[in-house]
C-alpha cells in the first residue's frame, strides 16, 4: 500500500525508476506479468456489470471507495497484462483526494515505455479505467 | 507472370521496411487490410498529380481522363469476377457500405412485413446489422441458420427455413472472418433459389482467398472492400445482376444519380450511377484496377499451394499446442485462422506478438454473436496474404510459444 507521505509525483518517480533497471521489453512485461499475478483479485460479487469497464477487448472492472477525504480502489481484469498496469496505476492513485487525482498526470507510464498501452487505440481497457478514475475524484470533490 | 514469393515480396514497399534493427514486422492481419504493392502506391501518387478532375461530370480532357481511370476500375471488377455487364458493378466505399446500400434498396422494394431475411450464425457485425436496422423499419424478420461445432454451415437447417416459404434474402459470408472455412455458397445459392429467395453473398474474405465467378454460381448480389484485396481503402463493391438491380430504387440522393432533375420530381439515371450518389472517392477507386492486375498477375495456383501448406502447418504446429482451441476446425480452410488458449487472454497473447514483431488480430473480431455461441469474448486471429511465407509461419509460431511461456 502507498505511503502516504509520498506525492503521487514520488510514487510515480519510484515506478520509473524501478522500470529503469530492465533490460529490455521481455523484463519489463515479466515483471507486469508478476505486478498482475499479486493484484488482489476483487470480490466476484463486485465485478457487477456497471462496475465493467465497457468497450475493450481486455475487460476491466474497477470499484472505488470514499474514506476519510480519500478514494481506495480495486480493481481487476481477465488480461493479465493490462491487470499488472492497473496495479501501477492503483499504487498511484489508492488513498489519495479527490484534488490529488484530478491533478496527476500520467505521463509516468510513457517514461516507463508502456505508452502504447496508454493509447486510446490499443482497447485495452486502461484509458477508460483511468477516465473512470476521475471521474469518481469528480464525483467525491468536495465532499 | 509473377512467379515465386520473393518476387511477390518485392512488390511491396512495406515488407521491404524494417522494424527495430533488421527485424521485420511479420504482418498476419491480412484479413483487417492488405499492405499495398507498389503499383497502386505509385497509380496514386501519379493520378493525384496527373488526372485529378471530378469524374462523370466535365467535358474537358483532364476530367475524362479521370473517368477513365475509375471506370477501369469498374471494368477491372467484372472481369475478376466474370460479371456480365460492368453496369452490374456499383462501387462503394467497402463491404459495410455495400451491404447498407443493398438492405436498403432491396428492403425498400422488395421487403414487406412477415417477410423473413436469412443470414447464417457466422457473420460479420456488417452483415448483420443493416439486416436488423431493415426489420425494425419493416416488420421484417431475421432468422439465422446454426453453423455447426467445428464451424460448418448446417445447410439441411437452411434449407428447411427456407422451405417455409417466407425468406426473400439470404445474406452469407463466403469466407468467415473469424472461422476461415469456404463455405458451400454454390449449394447455398441453388437452395435460395429453389425456394424463391435472392442470395447475398459477402465477399469480404472469398474475394481474397476463393475468387468467384458470378455467372458459375449465380448469386444475386456479391460484396466486398477494395482494400482488403490490395487496392487502397475506401473501395467497395456491390455486384448485383442487372435485371434484378435495375428494378431497385436508388437509396442516397444527390449529384451524378440522377437523369432529370426538377423542382418536384427527379426520374434517376441507370445502374450502376443511379446507387452513386455524389463525388465518389475515384482515385482509390480506380486503383482496383493495378490491385486486381496484381493479383491476376501471380501464379494464382502457386500462391495458393503456398497458402495451403502454410495453412496446414499451422493447423497443425498450432494444434499441437496445449490449451488451443482452434474455432472453426471442419471443412475446407482458408488461410485465416482463430484460437483461443486456456489461461492466456487473446489481448496478452497480442500484446506480446506485437512485442515479438508480429502483428495479429485479437478481440472480437466484428462477430460478437458468433463468439458468443463457443463461448467466447474474444479470439487471436491469424490471417495471411499472397505476400506471406513459410518462414513467417515458423516464426510466428516460436513467438507463439515464448509468449506462452511467459503468460503460463
Ligand atoms: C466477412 C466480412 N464482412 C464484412 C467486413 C467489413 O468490411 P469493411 O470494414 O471493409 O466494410 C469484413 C471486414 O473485416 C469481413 O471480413
């Protein structure tokens, strides 16, 4: 779980750092390939239709939480590579204010070399998994 | 004639292109799109420099010039698939538009409420959709006749819905995009018949792989995409046999579909200007000409022996895999073939292909009712071009298995 003494930018910087000390693409996606084997799995009983990330190919179901002024969340998907970048993406967000999210970027992931991942093109879930990121930060702001 | 494969290669500008170091990027989503050979490449640069006009219009030399590029075009069409009359070709922007354009001047003369539309389980979203948007405007109804386990039509189930009397279309892929086999459209098109019913067929993929020769088996209306079979994007056809074409009404209105034009009444040119409404996309258009010259070039036996035994090693190698399920393993099998793999996800098993240097389709390839019935959300589709080689088969399928690895 994040630290939350570490901005979301640290965590970030961590991440890239870590993605730093591969070798080369076969490194990096063995170790999404293990980030996505430890992401908790979410409850079946969470995985509900409105909670499904529509209109991918991978699909993704993430559910969110408001504690204490701050989002936890969880999250899941059938494609193993696309549940290790949604793990990154959790150790980011996870425990943090609605204002914090809203103002993060994530340009993290192309320093990383995972951009493609990222495009809007590639239907894997992960751009519509981080629209629905904020826009439950939209929905708690202020709260 | 071109002759063997390396020639067939060096046709194509982007085989030539490598990726990352010397590597080249082995494309196997031929049934998505084609790459281009340089003949088409170079006919468009050079018409878009040399004979861009707007086409049927002008009187001047360069306008005519460009209506003869796209109406050689047309011409090229009907000699591949040995139409009558090249006023049986309208040229659309692709299959999609094709079929749109057929439900919608078939229905509005021909469909009236109870009438029944026949389309068999194993179709493209594009062939469809339309269908069903047609029915809820008529009152129509849409019946399917079930592909079998291993992907085989059950003619026998056609038949005896269409001996019920009420089907007026029958509307069926040639060659599934997602299940590879040839289907018997022969047989298919004899059974229409025999009940009254005209048949459809979508060529997208039969184009491509089968070829067809509409007065050898007489279909009625025969579809396909231009960029599919080496001509650029944005190229269609919708054959259609004239007598039967020349009692539809037109569907869009506009500029060159029309003979007289008044301020209440229009009376509508003939076929095949009367369903080209508007400024076509002429120049892509008119590269189905050096698209299909490429093809009628090649030793059409030898690339497809080649595709055969690149078909058949796969088949095999991919098989012999533990876990795979092929999806659409009976009759006779296009170089186009679908798996899924048992604690692999399709979009993984993509994503590190494409790491890997080669390029596959993954998802639901357009056919989201077919996948459901096996079970399916989504697939990994192979397909393959003239262009494609053994040693890009043997390739793929050491990647497949390091990928594998990695996901297992
Ligand atoms: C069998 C089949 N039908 C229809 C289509 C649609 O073709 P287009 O997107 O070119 O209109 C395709 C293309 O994927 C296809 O394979």
């Amino acid at each position: 779980m994040t630290d939350n003494t570490s901005s979301i930018k640290q965590v970030q910087q961590e991440i890239v750092d870590e993605f730093a000390a591969f070798g080369d693409w076969m490194d990096k996606y063995e170790y999404l390939i293990e980030l996505g084997h430890s992401l908790p799995v979410i409850d079946e009983q969470k995985k509900q239709e409105d909670r499904l990330i529509k209109g991918c190919q991978s699909r993704v179901w993430l559910d969110s939480e408001f504690r204490d002024g701050r989002l936890w969340f969880t999250a899941d998907s059938d494609a193993i590579i696309t549940k290790g970048i949604i793990s990154l993406l959790i150790r980011v967000y996870n425990g943090r204010t609605p204002d914090e999210i809203l103002s993060a970027d994530n340009s993290f992931i192309e320093e990383i070399g995972l951009r493609e991942n990222l495009s809007p093109t590639r239907a894997n879930g992960l751009v519509s998994m981080m629209e629905q990121i904020r826009e439950d930060a939209l929905k708690y702001k202020g709260q | 004639m071109i002759q063997d494969i390396d020639q067939i290669r060096s046709h194509f500008p982007y085989l030539q292109c490598a990726r990352g170091g010397d590597r080249q990027l082995i494309y196997f989503d031929n049934a998505a799109t084609t790459q281009k050979p340089r003949a088409v490449i170079d006919a468009t640069s050079r018409w878009l420099q040399e004979a861009n006009a707007n086409v049927h219009r002008a009187i001047y030399g360069l306008a005519a010039s460009a209506t003869e590029h796209y109406e050689a075009g047309r011409e090229a069409v009907r000699g591949l698939i040995n139409a009558a009359s090249k006023d049986e070709i309208v040229l659309t922007s692709g299959t999609t538009a094709s079929i749109n354009l057929l439900a919608n001047i078939y229905g509005q003369k021909y469909i009236r409420p109870g009438d029944e539309i026949l389309l068999s389980e194993g179709e493209h979203h594009s062939n469809i959709v339309p269908w069903q948007m047609l029915c809820a405007r008529t009152g129509a109804r849409l019946r399917y006749f079930p592909v079998g386990e291993d992907g085989q039509w059950d003619l026998g189930a056609a038949e005896r819905i269409l001996a019920e009397g009420k089907v007026k279309i029958v509307s069926a892929a040639h060659i599934s995009n997602v299940l590879g086999i040839v289907n018997p459209v022969g047989e298919l098109t004899v059974l229409a018949h025999r009940y009254g019913a005209v048949i459809h067929l979508d060529g997208a993929q039969g184009i491509v792989h089968e070829g067809i020769d509409v007065q050898e088996t007489p279909c009625d209306f025969y579809s396909f995409s231009g960029h599919k079979l080496y001509a650029l994007t944005g190229t269609g056809v919708l054959y259609g046999r004239r007598s039967l074409l020349e009692t539809l009404p037109p569907w869009m209105g506009g500029g060159e579909m029309v003979d007289t034009v008044t301020y209440e009444r229009t009376t509508y040119a003939p076929v095949p200007l009367r369903f080209e409404a508007g400024t076509p996309n002429f120049i892509a258009a008119a590269t189905l000409k050096p698209a299909i010259d490429f093809v009628t070039s090649v030793d059409v036996p030898q690339v497809r022996e080649n595709e055969k035994r690149m078909t058949d090693y796969l088949m095999r190698e991919l098989n012999a895999v533990d876990g795979l399920r092929i999806i659409g393993s009976g009759g006779k099998k296009a170089p186009l073939i679908s798996f899924t793999v048992e604690g692999a996800h399709h979009s993984d098993i993509a994503t590190l292909l494409d790491k890997m240097g080669v390029a596959v389709r993954s998802g639901q390839m357009c056919s989201e009712p077919l996948l459901a019935k096996f079970g399916l959300t989504g697939a990994v589709r192979v397909s393959l071009a003239a262009y494609n080689t053994m040693q890009e088969c043997e390739a793929f399928m050491g990647a497949l298995r390091k990928v594998l690895a990695m996901l297992r």
